[in-house]
C-alpha cells in the first residue's frame, strides 16, 4: 500500500486558526491552473470549477474533514479530490511550498524545472494510481450496493475514505522535515508498522467488490473473523445519534484462565444485581474443560448460572464458535447482546459502582450512543505546533456541537445528524508527526481512546470492528506485542462517527443527602467527597488485563472502594519498553488512518465545574474530578443534555 502520508483535518503550514473568507479568494488569486482538467472543461467553466475547488480544498485546511451527505456521498468527494489534485491530461502536477512572503503555486503542464526537495510530485504513479482508484470508486454507481443493502455501509466506509483522502493530499502540501526530527517513533518490536493511509486501499477493496462487476451478495461472503465457514458477513449499520429507548444495557466480561475466577465472580454477582443490567456474557477463551475441572470450584458454579434460564449470566464458549483465543472475542457479534448498549469490564475489575456506570454512564451512552463513551480515558499527546493548534480547534468545536446539541433536542436522533468533528492530521513520513503515549492521567477532556474497563458502545460497532475490510489491523492487533485492542477499538469508533469519545467519572462522590444503605457496588464504602484533587495521593495499583493494557493509576480510596486486587496480576507494563510498545502502537495505528480524533469532552462541560487548565489535556478539566451526583448535569433536569431524553 504505498500512499504518501497524509492527515485527517490538515491545516497547511500556518498553525493559526480558520481564516477569514477573504483569504480564500486571496489565496485562489496565487494559484495557476493547469490549462485542461480531467473533465475536458476550458475557459469560464475551468476558472469557477477551480475557484469553487481550492475555496473547498481552504476548507478542508481548516476544518480537517468531509462532512457529507449520504445521498451524495461519491458526487462530493468526485468534485473535491479533482479540485484537489488538479489533474490534468499529462504534464507535471506538483506543489511547492515557498516562504512565507512568496507565492504559493499550483504548477501545471510542461513547464522547465523538476521539483525540488519541497515539491510534491503527483506524477508519481504509485501515489497517483492510488488516488486515480479511489476518486473512480467514489465516483461508481452505487446501484448493486442498494441491491445487495450494503448502502449504509458503502457510505460509512467512504466517510472514512474521504477524510484519509483529503488529508493525505493536505500533508503532501506541508514542507517536508529538515534533518532529523527531534523524536522519532522508537520501532522496536518485530511487528512491521502498518502503512500510513493503509485504510485508503483497505476500504476501497471492500467497496469494490460491492460494487464492482461481481454479484455483491457474493462479494460480501467473505469469512467471519477466523471462522472458516463461508457464510456471508452481515451488513454493518452505524448507530444513532441517540437511543433513548434503550433501558437497560449487556455487560460482557472475558476470560480465559481459573487463577481470576474469584474476582470474576464477584464482578458478575455485581453486575446481575444492577437493576439497568439486562444480560451479562462471559466471553470465554479457553476450553469448556478448564472450567469443570477448577479446583476451586467456582468454574463449575458459573457453569450452573449458564445453564439456568433464569440467572443472568451466559457464558460465550469462543472456541466452540469457531474462534481462537482473540482479544477481541469479546467485541465479536457472534456474542450477539440482547441491548443495544453494550459494557465492558475485564475479569478482575476495576467494577465501578452502579452509580457511575448505571446513573450516571448509562446515561451519558443513552444520549451519545455513536461514541464510546469511556470511564478509563487515555490522551495520546501530539507535539508539534501545527497538531496543537488543530486539536485545540477541533476540541472547540466539539465543545460547542455538544453545547448546541443539549440545547432542548428529545427524542432518537437520526444516523448522521451531528456533524463530524475535526480530526487532526499526522503525517509522519511528511513531516515527522507523532504522538506520544500519556500513561499518567485518565482525562475528561482530551482522551482520544478508552481502556476497555467502564467502556460503553453500541451493539452496531462488532459488526464494524469484525468486518472483512479491518483483517489487517486484527491481525496487527493478534501479531503485535502489546495487542493494542484498546486502542485499535476506539480508532475504528471515532473514525466511523466522526467523533471523538466522551468521558464520563469513574467514581460518584456521596452527598450530603445521600443514604449510604442504597448504594451498591464496589466495595461498599464511599469515596469522601471532602478529597480534592490536589490532595488525593495517586499511585499506581495495577494493569489492565494482563496480556493488554498500561499501569492504571487509581487513587488509594478508590482502590480500597473497589477492592482492587494486584497480587494475581502480571505487570506486563513493568516490562522492559512496554511504554516505548504501547506508543509505537499507537502511531502505527494512528498513522494507518493517517489522522487522530480531536479529543473527549468531560462530564463537566458547559458547567461551573469545567475549569480552564492550559497544561491538561484538553486545555480544560473538571474539578471536582469525581462529582456527586447533583453536579452531573445530563441527569437531573434542566441540566446540560437532559432534554435530549426526557424520561
């Protein structure tokens, strides 16, 4: 897949924010067309095709991404990608970058002189083949998508195109790096690092065979994960903006060794008692044997609650359902949840209480149920200017979409009626772009991916993180060291709804009005809501699953409140560059869509708790950390976001 890299909301060299309108019409004065366009078209015609195109390519710079309607998904990206590239029939095409008080050029036709090191040079067959295929597949008629009802994926799909294409274009318009960048991506493991813009080829094989000359029912039957049956895939569907008539949610645990069976029960004793739980799955991993052979005889008690319709619990045997022992079992639809809403817990915990995750989670999911919505956040750090600015940028916007949205809106919106939000471009090979692993705080502002535990989603992404077209980031995920499920997760999540994710408090505070004798979960003890965040003493308790994830740090109460138990773990992140994995990881990852999301929105915004802190991530953070549950303003009326389910 060799595609130059490119950014997901590039603005060009210039880290300020979105300029005024005049200076696309200035900016449209500087450029040179060339003098014939794929089109065929020549005079007025050319001059206001390419005036409307660089005034969209002005856009795309300051925004960073496609908003587009699915009823005219491949006519919109046809028109901007042509604008883009200026293709023309033969002759050089290329962009130079010049100092800032010189002319920027648009050079066409046979002109003298080669580009020079800042040049791009579109000629190039690899890259322009590439983007030749693509605008042509954009460009396909759609009508043995709609046969087949591959449609909403075909548009989904091509959402994702078109922002990996766009910015692609967008970082090849940046001065490539001068000598060596001041920090590189510390390769370090035996995994080859996925392809920047790898997504590009990835989807667009996918829509092929949709639309293409074969039958696209059979283009579709492609093989289930590692199931070797030749049934065919399902459809994807993206999920609503809002589902509000959801009440209850599945939570699913996996496992797959005796030695967590004891915390494991406890968690699932937890979660059946929950009123809003309607189901949990225990995904396991191993053979049905090691369960009714546990010494401790716990294996054989949860084999019971299996086999009793009226317990909760039910155990997914992976290997009896033609899977191997993956990671991602536990996002597989073969899981099939019973609730739309969808809750994730590793084996041992943490379990967060019913409050934070039932009143308070739940809840937040009900009203954002095209995100992940995350309880464990991570920020992953960018470090030039340019990344900076753009994530400041699209932070504010999400910011004000949110802000706007909770603006008395009921009901279940549709698919696609809140705009996406800008994502920022990395474009590593271009200009040395890469982002750096923050292992130390769990943000509400500024998180661009979740840790699996208190995570929730909706039951329409397993199709999506299961679907033929993602085989190449499975099988990173299954070959890498650190098996970055996480992060591969939450990457397909935001790059599908265009959104980042949205953070809510791990921990619900008691009030002053609370009755201690009603709050289940955890521990049982409640966090002392006099504790501010300055004089809470962090440390490091443990890890996530042990073969997965990073150090969590948990305040000590919350350890004592959630019983966290370190002494059957492994502390894989205490190896030898498991930091320096993690973060490579996550550029390869990063880099394989070629952008990065903007970053959460905390459960504080638009309150008097939300805090401006220009070293947080985010630029913002809510203090308290962990509220009460009068602060949270989604739940109690006339709070931020409540009107957008009344009930």
């Amino acid at each position: 897949m060799p595609i130059r890299t490119g950014s997901s909301s590039g603005l060009a060299a210039a880290p300020t924010p979105a300029p005024p309108p005049s200076s696309a019409s200035s900016a449209a004065s500087r450029r040179r067309p060339s003098s014939t366009t794929r089109s065929g078209l020549s005079g007025p015609a050319v001059i206001a095709s390419l005036v409307i195109g660089l005034g969209l390519c002005l856009n795309l710079m300051n925004l960073g991404f496609l908003t587009l309607d699915h009823s005219s998904t491949h006519d919109y990206h046809t028109e901007i990608i042509t604008h883009l590239l200026g293709f023309g029939e033969g002759g050089k095409h290329h962009i130079r970058i010049k100092d800032d008080d010189e002319d920027t050029d648009v050079e066409g036709g046979g002109g003298g002189g080669g580009p020079d090191d800042d040049d791009i040079n579109l000629d190039d067959d690899k890259v322009l083949g590439e983007i030749e295929k693509v605008e042509d597949l954009l460009d396909a008629d759609e009508s043995m998508a709609a046969k087949s009802g591959h449609l909403d994926e075909v548009h989904a799909f091509k959402k994702v195109i078109s922002r990996a294409v766009a910015n692609l274009e967008l970082c090849n318009s940046l001065p490539k790096v001068k000598g060596p960048p001041a920090k590189e991506v510390q390769q370090i493991t035996d995994t080859p690092m996925l392809s920047e813009f790898g997504i590009m080829n990835a989807l667009s094989e996918w829509i092929g065979k949709v639309e293409g000359e074969k039958n696209a029912n059979n283009a579709a039957g492609q093989h289930r994960g590692n199931n070797d049956e030749a049934t065919a895939y399902p459809v994807c569907h993206l999920p609503p903006a809002s589902s509000c008539q959801t009440r209850t949610y599945t939570a699913v645990l996996m496992s797959h060794a005796t030695d967590r069976l004891k915390k494991l029960k406890g968690g699932v004793v937890d979660l059946s008692g929950r009123g809003a739980t309607e189901e949990v799955i225990l995904v396991w991993n191993s053979p049905r044997s090691l369960l009714e052979s546990d010494s401790g005889g716990i294996g054989q008690e949860l084999l019971g609650w299996d086999k009793d319709p009226s317990h909760k619990m039910r155990i997914f045997f992976a290997l009896e359902n033609g899977l191997e022992n993956n990671l991602l079992n536990r996002y597989h639809p073969s899981i099939k949840p019973k609730s739309e809403a969808v809750m994730f817990f590793d084996d041992d915990g943490p379990f967060f209480d019913e409050r934070a995750m039932s009143k308070v989670g739940f809840e937040l999911w009900r009203r954002n149920s095209d995100v992940q919505n995350a309880a464990f956040p991570r920020n992953l750090r960018v470090l030039s200017d340019r990344m900076k600015d753009m994530q400041k940028q699209g932070l504010d916007l999400y910011l004000k979409s949110i802000l706007e949205r909770s603006k008395g809106r009921n009901g279940d919106a549709e698919e696609g009626e809140v705009d996406d939000i800008p994502f920022t471009p990395t474009c590593r090979e271009r200009t040395g772009d890469i982002i750096e692993y923050n292992f130390f705080v769990f943000p509400q502002f500024g998180a661009n991916m979740a840790l699996p535990s208190g995570s929730i989603i909706h039951r329409n992404y397993l199709c999506f993180i299961w679907h033929p077209a993602f085989e190449e980031l499975r099988k990173f995920i299954r070959e890498h060291p650190t098996h970055p499920d996480d992060q591969t997760v939450s990457a397909i999540i935001s790059q599908l709804s265009g959104k980042p994710p949205r953070a809510f408090p791990r921990t619900i505070k008691k009030g002053k009005t609370e009755d201690k004798a009603n709050l289940r979960g955890g521990g049982g003890s409640v966090v002392n809501s006099k504790a501010t965040n300055s004089t809470k003493r962090r440390r490091l308790l443990a890890s996530e699953e042990e073969y997965i994830d990073d150090g969590i740090f948990l305040t000590e109460e919350e350890g004592n409140q959630l019983h966290v138990d370190q002494n059957h773990r492994r502390l894989l992140w205490q190896q030898k560059n498991w930091g320096p994995m993690r973060e490579e990881a996550a550029n390869s990852l990063i880099g394989y869509f070629g952008s990065l999301n903007a970053g959460s929105i905390g459960w504080c915004a638009g309150t008097q708790y939300q805090k401006k802190q220009p070293r947080s991530p985010g630029g913002f953070s809510c203090d308290p950390e962990f509220p009460t549950l009068d602060m949270v303003p989604w739940i109690k009326h006339g709070g931020l976001g409540f009107d957008i389910c009344t009930d």
